[in-house]
C-alpha cells in the first residue's frame, strides 16, 4: 500500500472553512476505487494546521492523481494556504492498519 501524510498550514481566516473547502475532494477520493482511507484530523497545538492520513492500494495512486476531483482540490487549495503542504509518502508491505503491540486491550 501507498501510505500518505500531508501537513496543510492554513490562513487563519480559512481555519473554520477548510473541512468545506475540502469536502467534495474527500468523499470523491473515499469513494475511489483501491483508496483505503482518506482521514483529516487537525492539529491540536496549531488551530491552522490540518493534517490528511491518506492510503491507496498500490495500483490506484495514479489513477487518484490524474482524477478531476484531484485537479480541482489542486486548484482551489492554494487560496487557503500560508505555504507548500510537507508530505511524507511510502510504500509498505500490508493493506491497513495493524493492532499496537505495546499497548493491547482484551
């Protein structure tokens, strides 16, 4: 699978307006065939800074990359941004999510 993390710094004036300005990009993307998930959390030490948990099936990352609902998130983005979103993307072994070994719950 291709795992992906994307900080986004946001404007503060777009702070609260961001998960709207995003939202038909996420429930395209969800619905995509070979997308895994696709999950925002924000920040809980920097109100302006979201963070995107993102992972594809191995064979469907270019498909997600040449789709419109990708152009036009890579289109409409910038206007809410302070600067270039920092990635981290890898490929590993696995199709989800494992259970944490160090901390087990029966």
């Amino acid at each position: 699978m291709i795992f992906i993390v994307v900080k986004f710094n946001v404007k503060p004036d777009w702070s609260e307006r961001w998960l709207d300005l995003v939202a038909d990009f996420t429930k395209a993307t969800r619905e995509e065939p070979g997308n895994l998930w696709f999950d925002w959390s924000r920040s809980v030490d920097n109100p302006n800074e979201f963070v995107l948990v993102e992972a594809f099936q191995d064979d469907a990352a270019d498909a997600h990359v040449n789709s419109e609902h990708f152009k036009k998130a890579m289109a409409d983005m910038p206007q809410a941004l302070v600067e270039t979103p920092h990635i981290i993307s890898r490929q590993f072994e696995g199709s989800g999510w494992d259970r944490m070994g160090e901390l087990t719950i029966d």
